[in-house]
C-alpha cells in the first residue's frame, strides 16, 4: 500500500493561513510517525512543521528559535480559528 496525501483542502487551508499571516512555508511528503500520518485515514488531519536550525530534526541537536516557535504556534491557532469556523465543514 502507498502512501496516501493529507486532504488536499486541508493543506491548502494552512497555506493559506501561513500566506496571509505573512509566514513562509512549503508543502511536503511525510510517513514519519506522526499522529496526523495514521489520523488522515479517520479524519481530516494534516501536520505542521517548523522550522529547525541546520534542518536537524528528531535527535538531540536540534533547536528551533523562538520566533519560528511563535510564528508555528500562531499559524496552529490560525488554522484552527479557520477549522472551528467551518472551513472544511464540507469534506
């Protein structure tokens, strides 16, 4: 079996938000072991991702700065603003 998107809808909610809340961001594949990989099948789900220093990720030298921290979690309050109001109420 392959691996299956997120909701296109979903995706294309949070890049929206990002957009307009000034963020920049791109779209990638995942089948890392996150919630939202296996949650997808169940209920619309995507995963947001922040940006960490030299791109080290998952070991113990990696480090995120503040801002980026701050700016993940306003576009995570953003996204689900938009959730809460509807926005994906259709799919």
């Amino acid at each position: 079996m392959g691996v299956a998107p997120f909701l296109p809808a979903g995706v294309d909610l949070a890049a929206r938000a990002a957009s307009e809340l000034g963020f920049s961001y791109r779209t990638m594949m995942t089948i890392a072991g996150h919630d939202s990989v296996n949650m997808k099948d169940v209920a619309p789900a995507i995963t947001l991702f922040v940006s960490s220093v030299a791109g080290i990720s998952h070991d113990e030298g990696e480090f995120t700065r503040d801002q980026d921290i701050c700016a993940g979690t306003e576009l995570l309050a953003e996204v689900v603003h938009r959730l809460m109001s509807g926005a994906l109420d259709d799919h």
